[in-house]
C-alpha cells in the first residue's frame, strides 16, 4: 500500500503481497528501528524486530551459478522413496492404501500419451482423480508428518534455478488442452484448460522442475498444499482435481473459479467511493455476507486440524452464482498444515507481511488459528475501508520496520470521512487485538451486535 498525503491521494491496495517464510534459526539483525519497539505494557513482553523477511527471487544465470551434478537424485527418485516409506508406515488396510498414499505425486509407470504431432506433452505419472476419495478426514500428524512443517530445520535457499521458456499453450496434457495463461507466481504459471473427455475448464499449476532441484523449502510447500487439499472437500475451497508430471513440469489441476481476487474486487468496489464528489457508502450487507463465508471456512479449517496461514485479499477468489449472489473460495494452500490440537503452538514464521500478526512479528510461538484469525480482521477491514491497516511506504523512506511496529501496536485508525457503522467497527476492533488471549474467537463472532 502507497500513501502519498503531500499531494492528497487516498492511500490504496498494495500491489499484491509476496508470501514469505522464515526459518527459526536464521540470526537477529540489529537495526536503527530497534527503538520503535520499545512499547511499554505491563501484560506484553515486546521483542525486538525480526530479521528482514526474504521473499523468492528469481536470479540470472551469470548471478548464480548453477551446478548439475550426475549423481543428484531427480524428484520421480525422491518421491518413489517417499511412496515405499509411507506404505511402510501407514496404517491403513492394505487393500486402501492407494487411496489414502497422501503422496501427492506418484512412482514413475509407463508413459501415458505418447505425442504424435508434437502437441501432446508426454505424461510420466498422474494421480488422476482425487474428487471420488475426499474424505475430510485428515490424518493426524504423527499418521502423516509431511502435512506438517516438517522442513523447519531444512536449509532456506531461494535461489532458484534459470527458468526454462514455457511453451504450453495449445499443448496437450493427458486429457486437458492448455488454453492461454491465468497468470504467473514466483515459481508458478497458471493454465487455463480444457477437459477433453468429462468437460468443463480447470485451471492447471505448473512448477518446472529445475525450480524444485536446488529449494527443499518448496518441494515440501507442494508436496504439503497437495497433500491437505487431497482430503478437502467444501464449496469454500477451491477443489483439487489431479497431478500429473511431465519431463519438465509438475502439474497440479485445480477448480476454475470464474471470477477475480477479492484484492481485484476491494479495489473495484471503493474506486467511486473514494472520489470527493461521490457521497455513495459501502454495501456492509454484502461485506457482511462475504465476511461470515470466509469466517465459516476458517472455523470449518481449523475444527479439521488445519490453520491456512495466508490468508490474504490475493488468496481469495470471488465469483456470481447462477442467481447473481456474490460468493467466495479459498485457495492457495502452500502454507497451512495440520495441527496437534493438544499442543497447538507452532514455531515456523511464515505468511504475508500486511497481514502478520505481532506474535509472529516478535518471533515466539505463536497459536496458527489465532493468527489466521488476525489475518481475517486485516481482510475486513480492507472490505470496509479499500485499503490495508498496516502499511508503509518506501517512497516516504519507511522500512519494512516501521509496519512491524504499526502492526505491534495494533492501533486501527479509521478515515475521517467514512461511512462505517459502529458495529463493523467494533468487529475488527476485537480482532486486531495485539495479545493472543485477548484476541476474539471466531466461533464469537456470531455474537456480536453486527453479525445480528
């Protein structure tokens, strides 16, 4: 988010956050900020800021040099120990442990198609449908420990390898034609595609491969979205249809949703509003509406043992029924994992910087359904307002520490001229709360006199 008050401009959207994630070990870097984080309290213990958060770069290849060593195992290697390991370890009865291998991408079989014009991409592996076996049972950590940050202690490399040019519009994989490009991520491209044989349209995730050689760190971030979405079954989660892995890519088919990011639409909807000649107010029917579905999918996450961790404006997809109702989905799973119920405290620092809750800005162990939590006050406010909370401003020379202070305060100004009802207010006043403890639940939510 940019504020320019020298020359009037109502502060906007950011351009869309860049996830980031944090090992534990990393060393504290001192700096000149420190001293924004001496805040006085009587019942908080405010540590001083974390280091710098890395967000994923891509790098050239006269920058980083990359070595390929002959004897380095390939994925398919990887993932075929994986798959003997957890048939090893599983519980389940033999006669289902196919269906319940929460391996996201299978051993190498024989070659399913076989292009013969050059349009068609030739298919190593595929788990080819995983609708028919959603169970939303999920397994419990110690049954599967992949579904948790089972890289915490790996070492974080962002260094990625050269991208290798895409060329898959209008190719064939397996049963879907690649129609034109959704949109691109830091290690990602997005696919829109054609069902050749059932129909309807997907859209398909590809990660090349060389991406994931030399980044552990990412190869777990599939393997783990893959593997939660798989058990996933809910019309507020967009639904996970089938992997499938080419010589150069790992694919992952999602549901389509037809519609934008809910940023795309915060940014839509308070255009006119924000102009000083428009006297129109926000629709907090709708806001309304759209905030109890995302709350509804959250508690739904969190009583299955899963806290998000991203959730965030650009992490959810809005679209039209058939009877013009405006509805939202959940998406992009790269950071949940499963909890211990008993022992819900969690350590990895991870998620997107407007939207970090102080517990993690402060590096202790923090309650992931209490941050998720956090993460939806951020996205309410952004639906009442059009903008975020918490910002800061480079061209103004702030740092990245100066927004972890504003969000340790957890202070919440609200613009002079806005039209929001007291009751909205007090909703994600009782959710930006600085301590955990005192933070609202969301199963109270219901109680509050604007939910009524």
């Amino acid at each position: 988010m940019t504020i320019s008050p020298s020359n009037g401009n109502i502060p906007t959207l950011s351009q869309p956050s860049v996830r980031l994630s944090i090992p534990e070990s990393l060393p504290e870097i001192q700096s000149k900020n420190n001293a924004f984080f001496n805040i006085p309290t009587t019942t908080y213990s405010i540590r001083p800021p974390p280091p710098p958060m890395i967000q994923l770069k891509t790098y050239n290849q006269e920058h980083i040099p990359i070595e390929h060593h002959n004897s380095y195992p390939t994925f398919t290697d990887r993932i075929r120990c994986l798959v003997l390991a957890n048939r090893k370890s599983s519980v389940v009865a033999p006669e289902k442990i196919e269906e319940k291998t929460i391996i996201p991408f299978p051993a190498p079989t024989q070659r399913l198609l076989t292009p013969q014009d050059g349009s068609a991409i030739p298919v190593i592996s595929l788990s080819p449908n995983y609708s028919t076996n959603k169970t939303n049972i999920i397994p419990l950590l110690s049954e599967a420990p992949m579904l948790g940050d089972d890289d915490e202690n790996l070492e974080y490399k962002f260094f990625m390898a050269p991208p290798v040019e895409d060329n898959l519009i209008g190719k064939y994989v397996w049963k879907y034609r690649i129609i034109h490009s959704l949109g691109e991520g830091a290690f990602s491209k997005v696919y829109l595609a054609d069902n050749l044989e059932q129909g309807g349209q997907f859209a398909v995730k590809t990660i090349q491969k060389e991406r994931i050689k030399e980044n552990k760190r990412l190869k777990s971030i599939i393997e783990r979205e893959v593997g939660i979405l798989k058990f996933l079954d809910h019309d507020r989660i967009v639904q996970l249809e089938a992997t499938m892995e080419t010589e150069q890519h790992l694919c992952i088919v999602l549901e389509y949703v037809q519609g934008e990011e809910l940023f795309d639409f915060v940014q839509h909807m308070h255009s006119d509003i924000h102009e000083e000649a428009t006297k129109a107010s926000i629709d907090e029917q709708l806001i309304k509406r759209l905030t109890l579905e995302l709350v509804q999918v959250v508690s739904w996450l969190h009583n299955h043992n899963i806290v998000h961790r991203d959730l965030k404006l650009e992490n959810i997809l809005v679209y039209y029924d058939n009877r013009g109702e405006l509805h939202l989905k959940l998406t992009d799973f790269g950071l949940a994992r499963v909890f211990d119920p008993k022992q819900p405290i969690l350590t990895t620092r991870c998620g997107s910087e407007e939207y970090t809750s102080p517990e993690i800005i402060q590096s202790i162990g923090y309650d992931g359904r209490l941050t998720d939590t956090w993460s939806v006050g951020i996205i309410l406010y952004a639906l009442l307002v059009g903008y975020l909370p918490f910002s800061y401003s480079s061209r103004r020379g702030e740092r990245v520490s100066h927004l972890y202070h504003r969000i340790v305060l957890a202070k919440v100004n609200w613009p002079h001229t806005d039209k929001i009802s007291e009751e909205a207010k007090e909703v994600v006043e009782r959710i930006l709360v600085r301590e955990p403890d005192k933070r609202i639940r969301l199963d109270q939510l219901d109680a509050l006199l604007w939910f009524q």
